[in-house]
C-alpha cells in the first residue's frame, strides 16, 4: 500500500550520535501504516516514494513528538492552600508530616468518582497534547489502598479511548504511608503495596513499578521489597530518588536494572557511573526544583561526563509540581540546571522514551519508528526551548495522519 511523503519542512531526528539535533534543512519524510519508511534531504528522495502522496508542511519545524515520562496527572482536589503555606516558609516535609502533602491528595482523589478523575486528568493531558506531547507515563500513588490504586490505573489507561495519546502506567502504591498505617510502613508494604501489585499486574494494570526511597517516603530495604516482587513478576522499576537526601536509591535501583532514577538534586557524582555502567535515565523534574524553591542542582557535569541519558519531565502533580506543560519544563531544564536546548530537546523526546522502555517506537525521527511528530511555527529547535509559554505548535502527525493543532 502506497504511503505519504511530507514535504518543505525542517526535521529535527534527534537521531542519537547526532549534532545540531540531527537537523535536516530540507526534510523529506516518508510515512507508511504508520511508520517511517525513509527521513532524509528532500534532494534524495528515492524514487521508491516518487509517486507516494505529497502533503506539503510550508516550511514547518518537525520533531519527534514529545514524550512526558513522569507524571502523577490523575488525582483529586488541588493543594493551592499549600503552594500559599510554602511562601510563608513553610517546607515541604513540614506540611507532609502536619497531614497536608501527598495524604491530603489522597483524600481528595478517595472521595472523586471516575468520572470525575478522568475529567480532571483530561484537561491536563489537553495542555500536554498543545506542547506536542503523544506519550504520558501516569502513576498511581494517591489511592494507598489496594482497590483505589488499581482504580486511578484504570482511569489512567482510560484516557486512551479519548485523546490521541498512548499512556504507560507505573504502580506507585510506595509512594506514601496512609494515615490508617501511621507508623507501620512494613506492613503497609506487605499488605497493600505487594499483594496490590500482584493484583494489577494479574488485570494489566501495570507497565512499571515506581517507589518513593525518601525520609519521608519508604526506606531502600522497604523499596527492595517491592522491587524483588516487580522482579518476580517481570516488570522493570523505576524510582523516586535523592529528591531531599542521598539514600542511595538510584544506586539499589541500577542494581535491578532500572529503567529511570528519578529527581537526583541529591545524587552523589561518583554514583553517576552507577547510572550509566546500568543503562539507567536520569529523569529530572525541574518543576519540583522550581515550586519547592530547591537550591540544591543535580550533578550535571557528572551525568555529562559519564554519558548518563538524561530526560525531562513535567512531574505533573497538585503538590510539589503543579505544571503541565512540557515545554515549560524544558525552559527550567536550560534556565535553572544549565542544559543546553539540544539537550532539554533530546531528553523530551529520545531519552524519555528510553526511560519509558519505548525507545523502539518514539523518540527519534528514523525509519522503523512510529510516525508520531510535532509540527511547530518557529525557525530553529533552540526556540522551543527559549521561549516561555504561547501556543508554537502548527500540528500533529499521528500514526502519519495529520491533525491541525
């Protein structure tokens, strides 16, 4: 079956090995049943698509559609009460241990119904759509018992059949003690975390499992509970780590092949050849750093130095990262930690999906991968990157079918 061949357009693969973004002044890009066929300058075409269809892209920037490989997007209520508590100092673990924090979201999302949660997580996944974004990784975390975080799955991978985005699920029961376990963590993980996790594994819930190894979240021995139990069942960990201190959690998570450590303001730099001895994403979230007023920066020289994939995130949550734009994130990635934009770019896009265990289908713009692509109104990749909010996106190719923004 013939395809399409878009045309006048400039197409940053992001290919890896690349420079300069891998950009092709005069792309030609071949698209068949959804998946490049051929991606090159327009003069060396072969004649193989000569006579596949032309869509003509009027000079269009194209990218590899973003992917947002951190996000806790379904949830109930907000927490803008806490946003005003931090301005008049009050910390993050403060607010956590006076039952505000993650609890108080728990609450909330308890009480909504489904239909509420995914309504509310749509309106999300709509700013995300408008930055290009075609991959959302949503985790749980905010139901604490077994059938309500099986519950915020179900809504997570109920987004699917209404927007045009493929959505990964991560098991995230770890993520905080309910108030029904205060001072009882281990049993919480022996009651609700491992048995929930066999459960939504069992129903195909779950694409990873993702903990929080913090002072105020699960110790490593805690988090090496769940990780053996994710081993048993043959899903990959990711996890939450050296957000607020250095407990050697991304370290214990290389050690079971994690696909991402993620946050690491805290990560030590001898740990980076950790990371990339494993083939481990450092995912970072600017967002966090930005709303909690951190000083603290991850050790970017070090994850440079050795050759650490590093993605960007949104962290989309109503607490500690209440942003939904991905664009944005990339901004605070070059403004606050001193990535380049080519490197905000590539961890948007090919080290994401990496961290999503989808490298095979995202990411870059090479044949064999998904024809799944942003369309942008700007001249140079670098732009999106520099400029702060506004609407750049002319369009969407999914699945090679072209959508207006």
């Amino acid at each position: 079956m013939a395809g399409r061949v878009f045309t006048h357009c400039k197409a940053a693969t992001l290919v890896a090995g690349a420079t300069g973004y891998g950009l092709v002044e005069d792309a030609a890009i071949a698209v068949q049943e959804g998946r490049i066929s051929w991606v090159g300058d327009a003069t060396d075409l072969p004649q193989d698509y000569a006579e596949w269809e032309k869509v003509e892209l009027e000079g269009a920037l194209v990218t590899p559609a973003l992917v947002d490989c951190h996000t806790h997007l379904v949830f109930g209520g907000d927490r803008s009460r806490e946003f005003a508590l931090r301005l008049q100092g009050a910390s993050y673990e403060e607010i956590a241990k006076a039952g505000g924090g993650i609890r108080s979201t728990v609450s909330a999302t308890r009480q909504a119904t489904d239909e509420d949660l995914l309504a509310r997580a749509l309106r999300r996944v709509d700013d995300l759509l408008a930055d290009g974004v075609a991959v959302i990784e949503v985790k749980s975390g905010y139901g604490l018992t077994i059938e309500q975080e099986m519950r915020m799955l179900r809504v997570a991978r109920a987004i699917e059949g209404h927007r045009p985005v493929r959505i990964r699920t991560s098991w995230l029961a770890a993520h905080a003690l309910p108030t029904e376990f205060e001072g009882e963590a281990d049993r919480y993980i022996d009651e609700i975390v491992i048995p929930g996790l066999e459960a939504a594994v069992a129903e195909g819930l779950v694409d990873a499992v993702d903990g929080f190894c913090e002072g105020i979240g699960f110790s490593p021995a805690q988090i090496r509970k769940v990780f053996d139990k994710a081993r048993e069942l043959g899903v990959r960990v990711k996890l939450h780590a050296e957000q607020l201190s250095d407990l050697k959690g991304s370290v214990m998570a290389a050690e079971y092949g994690a696909l991402s450590a993620d946050h690491l303001e805290w990560l030590a730099p001898e740990d980076a050849a950790i990371l990339a001895e494993k083939g481990v994403v450092a995912v970072l979230l600017p967002g966090a750093f930005y709303a909690l007023r951190e000083t603290r920066l991850p050790p970017l020289d070090a994850l440079r130095e050795n050759g650490v994939a590093m993605a960007l995130a949104t962290d989309c949550n109503p607490g500690s990262s209440p942003m939904s734009s991905l664009r944005l994130a990339m901004n605070m990635g070059c403004t606050l930690f001193r990535m380049t934009p080519e490197e905000a770019l590539a961890g948007a896009t090919r080290h994401a999906a990496k961290a999503l265990a989808l490298a095979e289908d995202h990411g870059t713009i090479e044949a064999g991968k998904r024809a799944d692509l942003a369309l942008w109104d700007v001249s140079h990749p670098d732009y999106l990157s520099y400029w702060i909010g506004g609407h750049l996106l002319r369009g969407r190719i999914t699945a090679g079918s072209y959508h207006d923004a």
